[in-house]
C-alpha cells in the first residue's frame, strides 16, 4: 500500500476519533447543563408551592444518572400544608428516567414516613422496599404505580383516643388521571390490624382491595391541586371496597360519600356481608364493648335473609356518626 493510501486511512481514523469525542463531550455538556436546569426547575417549582400555603424542601437535592439516565436524588424530603393543616416527612428519594424517555420516571424512596394533621390524626410508616413509576405526558403527570414491601403502619387519633397499627406483606397504590377526576386503587395483602385505645384490636390477618374516584381532584396525582393532598371537601364513588378474612368471611361496600370541610365523613353505602355470624364473632374479638350492638345488627341481617349467612345493609354516615339501616347508631367516625 502506498504511503499517500496508508496517511490519508490515519487522517479518517483519526477524524472519526475526533467526531467520537466531541459528540461525547456535547453529549456530555448537553446532559450536565440539563441536569442544572432540571434542579433549578425543580426547585423553583417546590419554592412556588409557597404561595399556595405549601412547603416542599428536597434537602441535598441532586441530580445524577450519567450518562444514559438522569433522576433527582434527596437526602430528606419535608412537605408542610399549612393551609390544610398537614405536614409530612419521608427518607432519601432516588428517581431516574431514560434520557431519550423523560416522560417515564421511576422512583424510590426509604422509610421512615410520617404524616400529622391538624385535627390530631398523626401516621407513621415503614418498609423493607418502596419502589414507583410516574408517566408524564405534555408535562403533565398522568398516573402513578407504587409497590410497597413488608409495611407497617401506626395510625393515632388524639381526637378518639384510639390507635391502630396495621401491617401488610405487599401493597399497591395506582393512581390515575380520568379527565377531572382522580381513580385510586389500593390493595393490601395479608395485612394484620392490632390497636389499643378504646378498645383492644386484633383482627384475623386477611386482605383488602379499594377502588375509589374522587370527583374533581385529578391534580392530585401530581400535587397541583389547590388543596394539596387534603380531601376537605371532597366527594366521591366508592366503587369497591373489599376485605377478606378468609374461610368466606367477606365484606364489600359500594356508594357515594364525601368529607366536609372540617374533615368528617358523610355518605350513603350499601354493604354486603358473607359469612354473617363468623363476622359477628371476629369483630365482636376485638370489639368488644360493641358486642350486643353487633349481635342486633346481625340478627337484622340474619332476618333480611330468612336466617342466612349473607346479606346487605345500607349504612347512613352523619358527619362521622355510623348508622345501620337508617336509625341503629353502630359507631362514630372522628374526622381525618
């Protein structure tokens, strides 16, 4: 080969190993300076809740993912509704989206979390693994999926004086947009519930599914609602809401309901009990100071059906106050 075919050859090689770097090296700039515009979008859009009453702070905020990913990671995250009254602390955040699909963001973060209200309703919550995708179309975030492992929960209410710890092997949470509206599905299983208070609880272990719409409340998905993550005011269609404790023992209830302003629950729900008598002796367990309302309410059950085992009744919820049938008062729900 002659030395004129040999050099022009070097100078192409090496015109193509210089195309190579500096197409990384755009990519490069290109990557980091989006990262610096996303964390300064980021954090302006967490500084503008402001104005809305609502604090968010990502404390030690980041981005990182080079080169083919990029993802917002926090030390802390701190949420305050001062309008709402609710505030809320969760451990590190990890998130992360292809570079060439923004739109698809998947996240976790560590536990502990913990939620407290203003009307003396205070959460708290661990897990082994938290684990997330968001789908954002036009800017605009659509729905969520969260997998939660090995959760356990502590829900206490100054208000009732009562306290109640549930625990479950696996949970999901979907949520999506429906034009206006915001559908929710949770389910839980094999959860255990146990309380102290008021009474003593231990139910069985069993699961636990619902599937709810609320009307108009479609920006909570991505935390763009004017109320934040409250539900003062909101209504709502209780498409389903299952719990099984296993051997039949089944309850499902349906309906629409709503919370006031000052956090009580309303509504108007149908409920179909399987297994009526098995159901009585589980609650009544660990319930039971109720025991001789339950035993009323079942036999009314039992005598809708001529002395079966499955039946429904129509629940009438007054700011709080439980009613079976329209005029057996069964309990009282304090205000979230």
């Amino acid at each position: 080969m002659a030395a004129s075919s040999r050099s022009a050859i070097a100078r192409k090689v090496w015109l193509l190993a210089l195309l190579i770097v500096l197409v990384i090296a755009i990519y490069t700039g290109g990557w980091f300076y989006a990262a610096s515009a996303l964390k300064e979008r980021t954090l302006a859009l967490l500084g503008s809740k402001e104005a809305d009453g609502v604090t968010v702070e990502c404390l030690d905020a980041s981005y990182r993912g080079y080169p083919f990913r990029i993802g917002l990671f926090c030390s802390r995250v701190n949420l305050d509704d001062h309008t709402h009254g609710i505030s809320a602390t969760l451990g590190a955040l990890r998130s992360a989206a292809q570079v060439y699909n923004p739109g698809h963001i998947v996240w976790e973060v560590d536990g502990p979390a913990e939620v407290r209200t203003s009307h003396g309703l205070s959460v708290s919550s661990n897990w082994k693994n938290l684990q997330s995708s968001l789908v954002a179309n036009d800017g605009r975030l659509e729905r969520s999926s969260t997998v939660i492992q090995q959760v356990a929960t502590s829900l206490v209410s100054t208000a009732a004086g009562q306290a109640l710890n549930l625990a479950a092997d696996r949970t999901e949470v979907h949520l999506r947009q429906n034009g206006n509206d915001l559908d929710a599905a949770l389910s839980l299983q094999n959860v255990r519930a146990t309380g102290e208070g008021l009474a003593d609880v231990s139910l069985p272990a069993g699961s636990a599914v619902v599937d709810v719409t609320l009307v108009g409340r479609a920006d909570m998905v991505d935390g763009t609602d004017p109320n934040g993550l409250a539900l003062y005011g909101t209504e709502g269609e209780m498409r389903r809401l299952a719990v099984d404790l296993g051997e039949g023992r089944l309850v499902t209830v349906t309906g629409p309901f709503s919370i006031d302003g000052d956090g009580y629950l309303s509504g108007r729900l149908k409920v179909q009990v399987e297994q009526i008598d098995a159901w009585r002796d589980s609650v009544a367990a660990a319930f039971p100071d109720i025991e001789p309302v339950l035993r009323t309410v079942s036999g009314m059950l039992s005598a809708l059906t001529g002395g079966g085992q499955s039946a429904s009744i129509d629940l009438t919820i007054e700011r709080g106050k439980v009613l079976a049938g329209g005029f057996i008062p069964i309990g009282e729900i304090p205000p979230i």
